[in-house]
C-alpha cells in the first residue's frame, strides 16, 4: 500500500480484462481509465474517484507528475 486518499495515479498500459492482479479482477469497464484519483482505501484496495471501481497495487504505474 504505496498511495494516499488524493493521489492522482496512472493505470498500467498491460492490464487484461478478466485477469487477477492482486485479489481483485480487471474488469471491461477499467479498460478506458488511464488515470484515477484514490478518493478510499479499502480493504487493501484503492478506490478509483472517477469510476467507483477498486484498483489493487498490482494495477497502477505510479503517482502521476
């Protein structure tokens, strides 16, 4: 657990859809998220503001600069 609430974070470029990172699934619907902004963290997961989705460490590429 590497960020805060409020880190603006980029997505990593080479997430599947269907595939687990970490303990939680790539869905179809995180595909178009380049960037997300952590608004919770829950349960050792990063709740995405823009999108409500949760993001695993395993799924992001640093804070954006």
């Amino acid at each position: 657990m590497g960020y805060k609430v409020n880190d603006k974070v980029n997505v990593k470029k080479n997430l599947k859809v269907g595939q687990m990172y970490g303990k939680d699934r790539f869905v179809k619907y995180m595909k178009d998220t380049k960037v997300i902004t952590i608004k919770a963290i829950e349960y050792g997961e990063y709740v995405a503001n823009e999108n409500g989705f949760s993001y695993t460490d395993e799924m992001i590429d640093g804070v954006v600069v």
